[in-house]
C-alpha cells in the first residue's frame, strides 16, 4: 500500500488494483491504528480519546471504515484479474489452420504514427483497406525508420483474423469487433511509453500553447464537445486517452478518431455535415461514427503540451449551466470517480494536480457549453 499526503488527505494507493481513497482526519486515525494491527473495538477507544466523541459513534465511525475498505479491497489482498473489452478470442484455432498457415496476400499497407510511435498496418483485402484507411488517413506519416509495431488484418472463410505482430492471432466473425480490437490495440501500445506518469481517460484540445484537459466517462458528453470545440477553432488533440510525461507533466497527444456515439450524431452534424454519410460502426453495445479530426495537425501531433487546465464536462438534460472550481483533492476524486485514473508514479501526478487550475461545467446545451468553455480558458492565468 502507498501513502501520499495531498491537499491535507491522506491518499492511500492499492497498487494490485491501483485504486484510490482519500481521507480526512478522522479516517487517517483510523488507518494508521488499523495498519498497526490493532482491533476496531481498541481504535473505536482511542478514537473516543482523541476526537472526544461518544463509543457508539466511535465504534460506528471505526466499522464503516473497515467495511468500506474491506469491500474495495485495502484490507487483504486482491488477486490480479484481467479483462478484455472486445470478444476476440485467442482460443486454440488449429480448425482454421488454412487461415493461418497460408501465405497472405498483402494488398496494401499503411504507415502512421501515434504518440511517437511509427506503426505499420497491413491489410488482406481491398474491403478491409477501404475501411480502415479512412480512420487512420488522418496520422499517416512519411518516415524511413523501420516500424516499431506492426498489425495485420484478413478475411478468410467468413472469419477476421487480426496478427497484433507479438505471435497471438485473434478471430471474429465480426469486422467491426476486428476494427475495433485495432483501435484498442494502437491506444494501449501508447501506454507503453516509459517516459509517461499517468494515464487520463479523458480528451484534449489545444489552445494557444497549451494543452486542457477534458476528463469525463461514458455519457459526460466529453467527445460531443471536442467535436464541437474543434469546429470552434481549437486544435485535436486526444479523445479518450491522455499521457503525461513524468518530468514535467506534458500531455503527450493521442489524436485517434473520434468515436461518436449515436445520441450525438443529430447535435453534431450541423457542425459536421459529412457526419451524416459516414459509416456505423457497433462497438461494445454502441453505434459510433468515427470523426477524423483537421488533418495537417502532425507537427503538433509530434510535440508535447503544457497543460492549462483541466475542466470536466458533464451533460445533464434540462440542467442549467453551472461552473465551479475544484480543490485538487476534488480534481483527484473526479478522476477517481470517473476510472479516468492510471499511472506508476502517482507522488508525481499528486504534484502536477496542485498547480494545475480545473473547473467542473455542467451543461445541457451544446452551444452553451462551448462559449463557457472558451470563457473559462481565456480567463486563465497567462
């Protein structure tokens, strides 16, 4: 377990399941007295000493603790547990010998790169190439380096088969589950950087010389608005992942495609005429459209940002528009909240997250909510 103090909390970091809480005064008691192995009834005393309170409410205070920690699993251990978010599979799949051992005619390929990474993307078919290309068009790239990563993508008897280039083979029978395991397969390689603290879930854009963060989980309305900023002048540069270097907390971009959900499409395409035609796709129980952001953005694409700021959006339907400034340790909270936290080097994340400003705007209308951003931006200290 580690422990930080930030924001007059006590944070503590279960790095197994690199969970996060923080607590206050009281909690703090506990967990130093808890960690020297003493008994709730023996904290709950020492409790009733310190805070003079009553040894109901002491007792109480100390068992919710516990339970709380417990149930999240500060108390003992947590085994590891891994997950995959698309249903390809890697299962014995010697009855598709023919797909596998026979030679694939690569038709064509293409080079791009994403945060600083030259990757190589072969493809089967003309059909594959016709629907991948138009997603990646956007981080194409010249450059004579050998690839550090490398992707394959074919159809064959039905199936798709994705070779990540790191000796597993996956099948779907679904091209847009094998579309979507690329995509997912590119962000996570972006995690491999060594040079990076933390990972955000959460998009940006730029403004000026700098970066600002937008944090938010499914249904905060998060890539509805860059979408929209971006028709306001500011530039892409990340939609669901954010990198932050360890030295100095730069933003590392990761401009893939916008996925667009559905319930945005008719917000958007007053903005975005040629939303209207573009292909659905259905990932992880969603209809998206993929929005490829301006293109000639690469020399941005290819340096670091210092972060201005960090606001969360949040949609709510028929809600007013509200803003308010966040302390660090609500910063920390709301990205907890959100599962929009990873890192390994969270003192440094702790440290950037005090000097940067972040703001918490609640809004129901599009149009509303872009001119309170950018009026939240501009009165930012220079």
């Amino acid at each position: 377990m580690q422990e930080f103090f930030f924001d007059d909390h006590l944070i503590l970091h279960h790095p197994a399941t690199n969970k996060l809480i923080a607590l206050n005064t009281t909690g703090q008691f506990i967990w130093e007295n808890f960690s020297k192995g003493m008994a709730a009834e023996d904290i709950a005393d020492c409790l009733v000493s310190q805070f003079s309170i009553g040894t109901e409410q002491a007792l109480n205070d100390v068992e919710s603790c516990l339970a709380e920690w417990e149930q999240i699993g500060f108390t003992e251990s947590v085994n590891d547990s891994t997950s995959s978010r698309y249903s390809l599979t890697t299962e014995d799949l010697s009855d598709k010998s023919s797909a596998l051992h026979a030679p694939v005619d690569w038709h064509s390929s293409q080079r791009i790169r994403v945060a600083g990474r030259n990757i190589e993307i072969n493809y089967g078919d003309l059909e594959l190439r016709e629907t991948l290309v138009p997603v990646f068009q956007h981080l194409e790239a010249v450059h004579n380096s050998p690839p550090e990563d490398r992707l394959g993508i074919w159809q064959h008897d039905n199936l798709f088969f994705v070779d990540s280039g790191d000796s597993s083979i996956h099948s779907t029978a679904s091209k847009d589950e094998a579309v979507g395991w690329i995509l997912y397969y590119l962000v996570i390689q972006t995690f491999s950087r060594d040079d990076c603290s933390a990972v955000l879930h959460g998009g940006a854009v730029r403004h000026g010389d700098s970066a600002i963060i937008l944090p938010g989980g499914k249904g905060s309305g998060k890539s509805t608005l860059i979408a929209a900023l971006q028709h306001d002048g500011y530039e892409y540069l990340s939609d669901d992942v954010c990198l932050l270097k360890k030295e100095d907390g730069l933003l590392v971009p990761v401009p893939m495609s916008q996925r667009i959900k559905s319930g945005s499409w008719k917000a958007l395409e007053s903005l975005y005429p040629s939303l209207t035609d573009l292909p659905v796709y259905k990932m992880l129980e969603a209809h998206v459209k993929f929005l490829s952001p301006a293109t000639g953005c690469m020399e941005s694409w290819n340096r670091t940002w210092p972060v201005a700021a960090i606001i969360f959006p949040q949609y709510q339907a028929q809600a007013a528009l509200t803003v308010q400034h966040l302390r660090p340790l609500e910063t920390l909270e709301l990205l907890m909240n959100g599962d929009g936290l990873g890192n390994d080097c969270l003192q440094s994340l702790l440290t950037w997250l005090e000097k940067i400003p972040a703001f918490k705007m609640v809004y129901s209308r599009l149009a509303e909510a872009q001119e309170h951003f950018t009026c939240i931006v501009e009165e930012l200290p220079r």
